[in-house]
C-alpha cells in the first residue's frame, strides 16, 4: 500500500496541472471503488475552481471553491495519470475510473486495478471531524513530532516498537516499508518494548524517520508494483532498500557483519538485522 512518500509524490505531481484550474468535465466510469464514488460528484465538481493539493497521512486532500474538498486515498493499486491537452491517444485504459478534465484541457485520470481506493467529498471547514481524518497523529515532518512527544506517546503503551510505528493515531503516514528503514537507521530492534524508548533512543529514531521519509520523496517514493508519478515515472527509493525485502541479504552496516532476518507482526512481515538493531 502506498505509504506518505508515495502519497506526497503524486500530491507534488498533481499541484500544478491543477492548482488555480477550473474543473470543465468529469466522468466517472466506475463507481464501485472501496467506498462507492458518490452519485453526483460529476455535479459537485464540474465548474469549481481547485485552490490547493496537498497531503494528511496517507490521504490526498484536493481544496476547491465553494468549500468542498476531494479527498483522495490510493488503495492498494490507485495512481493517477496525466493526459496532456491535445494529445492523440486519449481512449480509456483499462481499470480507469474517473478522469477529470480542466479548463486547460489537460486530463487527470484515476486508475485502479483493484478498486480498494478511494474519492470522497467533504466539508472542507470540518475536514479535520472528517472519520477518515480526525483520528491521525501529527505529521512525522512536522514540528510537532519531536523525540518529547514520542517518547510521552510510547511510554504508557505496552506494545511492540514496530506496531506502535504502525499505528495512524501515534503517528501519520508510516508504514511497513519506512518503519523497517527508519528502526534498522535508529540501530532499534522493531521487537523492543515501546516503554524502554528513552530520550536519547526517542531523538535518533525521530531523526532517522524524518531522514528516511525526505530521501524517499526526493526519490519520489518506492515502486515496487503499482506506485507511478503522475508523469508515469516511477520512484526508486526501492533501490536504497536496507533492510525491507532484503531477508538474508548482509546487512549494509560496515560495522555489523550481521544478516537481514524477517519475522512476522501482527500478520506483517517485518525485516530487521538482530546484530545491529537492539
């Protein structure tokens, strides 16, 4: 599932073939998404202006005139596509779902091959009470995720480190991929108990998920099946994988000399290295 750095990557892709555009057409070719797209949203949009794209969590949040925001989730397999004003070859391809059109005449089309994404309207003055939203930790680029509110956050939970990274209300937008990157960088074991996090353990994985998730959206995002910028690139922070997917593989750390091992989780599969991560 796409995690922050791939969620940010299209947002970034979709900021300018939309931000300051009216929206002049939509079609949707399939309602039966995750959460079905709603009856009218070809009537709720067409005509409004988009003033801002940006990201919560996991979540795309497209703002547009006379208070309604789009809001958008990838699911397992959703991307989104661009179709630049003009161009020849504009017939749908399959598992396209919604395709809106500007009043530049560029198209942003919606694809999803296994439907578990999502596009939903909200009340953008209440958008924060939204159920998908109000609910979710702070950002972990934020200002507000600092090692003191993590370490208060950890110390009276009675869990994995690992499943506690996991879980949206402590923290947003971390998933499987970037908690196995950032815990083998903080030299922390994804099995330790969350109340042993200290200040010093607090700062340096504070630290490594912010370095972690900024290197991957500078490499827009990981591409292992679905994930694809707008543009149709793909990311390829996959490639600076050090432990996620690596099982058995020495770990990277000159200093170590251990192996990459992989256990489950809570029905998730967790990569690590037990000689340097404790």
């Amino acid at each position: 599932m796409p995690e922050l750095p791939e969620v940010e990557t299209v947002c970034r892709g979709l900021r300018p073939l939309l931000e300051g555009r009216r929206i002049a057409a939509v079609e949707v070719r399939r309602h039966d998404l995750r959460r079905p797209v709603p009856a009218d949203l070809a009537h709720r949009l067409e005509g409004r202006r988009i003033e801002a794209v940006r990201r919560r969590a996991k979540y795309g949040l497209v703002a547009l005139s006379g208070g309604s925001t789009l809001l958008f989730h990838l699911g397992m397999s959703g991307r989104f596509r661009h179709v630049r004003a003009g161009a020849n070859d504009t017939a749908p391809a399959a598992h396209d779902h919604v395709v809106l059109e500007t009043d530049a005449g560029d198209r942003v089309v919606f694809n999803d091959a296994r439907r578990f994404g999502l596009l939903v309207l909200a009340d953008s003055a209440m958008l924060d009470a939204h159920p998908l939203l109000r609910d979710l930790g702070p950002e972990p680029l934020d200002d507000a995720f600092t090692p003191g509110y993590l370490r208060r956050a950890l110390a009276h939970r009675r869990t994995s480190l690992k499943a506690a990274l996991m879980d949206q209300r402590l923290v947003a937008g971390l998933g499987n991929i970037y908690v196995a990157e950032a815990l083998h960088r903080a030299r922390l074991s994804p099995r330790r108990g969350t109340h042993s996090i200290g200040p010093a353990r607090a700062a340096r994985l504070v630290a490594a998920i912010r370095a972690v998730l900024e290197e991957a959206i500078a490499a827009g995002g990981s591409s292992l099946r679905d994930h694809a910028r707008v543009d149709g690139g793909l990311g390829y922070f996959q490639h600076r994988f050090r432990v996620y997917d690596r099982a058995g593989a020495p770990c990277p750390r000159a200093d170590c000399g251990g192996t990459i091992q992989r256990l489950v989780q809570a029905g998730r599969s967790t990569f690590w290295c037990a000689g340097c991560q404790r």
